[in-house]
C-alpha cells in the first residue's frame, strides 16, 4: 500500500494516472474522488474494465489521472467480449495481476498528456527531457 500511497502523491504533484482494483482502499485513505467526481485539485477517477482493452476477464480497475484534461483522454478501444470468470482455471494469480499491453499502452498515452496540476499545456510545466520523454513508472 505505501507504493500506492507514493504514487499517489507523485501524481497529484506532476501529474499522470495511478491504476488500482476497482474500489481500492487507497481511494478512501487518500480521500480520491471516486468515478464521476473531481477534487478540488482537478484530479478525477475514471472506470474502466480491462476486458475492454482484451484482458481474458472483467478486471474492473480505477484510474486516478491529475493534470490531464478529461477531454484530452485518449479513446478506449472498447471491445464487446464475453469475458472469463475472473478465477477461471488456467488463469493464475501472477496473471490476473497482470495488464494487457493495449491497456499499458493507453495508459502511457494518457500519462504522456499530462502536466503537473494547475499548470496550462505551456505554462510553467517542466520540459521533458528526449531521452525520457516516453518513460512511466507502473505500479
């Protein structure tokens, strides 16, 4: 939970996405707006399920994103699957931890968009350097 707690933390300081289980505890902790809400500091929380993204089950999953206009989110690439059971057999515990690298890669699109809260596109905001312009940390 501390990694959670820290990125957290980083994220509503620089901006970005934090990607937890659907009804984590971390959003109470840390008093996040849950989906459909904002905070006062601009951060908003949205729903998503990872089958959407071609994960073998539902994997409802909350994103925290700060400093990323809710316009500017990228399209979900939603597919209409029938999804397995979350505990399906041949589906172990290290795996349905895992995301699917279309899910990973929207997430970096949406990190990449990002500016620290309360910063417009051009004003203030930190320039990347080229050599990590496309670096993210995942939790």
């Amino acid at each position: 939970m501390e990694l959670g707690r820290w990125a957290v933390r980083t994220v509503k300081k620089t901006g970005g996405v934090v990607e937890q289980p659907a009804g984590s505890h971390l959003w109470a902790e840390m008093n996040l707006p849950v989906p459909n809400e904002r905070s006062a500091d601009g951060c908003f929380t949205l729903y998503v399920e990872q089958s959407w993204f071609g994960y073998g089950s539902k994997k409802a999953t909350w994103l925290l994103v700060c400093g990323v206009p809710i316009s500017s989110i990228p399209e979900v690439p939603f597919r209409l699957v029938k999804p397995s059971p979350p505990n399906s057999p041949g589906l172990s515990s290290f795996g349905r931890s895992r995301s699917v690298r279309p899910f990973a890669e929207w997430l970096c699109q949406i990190a990449r968009l990002a500016n620290p809260p309360g910063l417009s596109a051009n004003a203030g905001a930190v320039p990347k350097h080229p050599d990590y312009a496309n670096a993210v940390a995942v939790t």
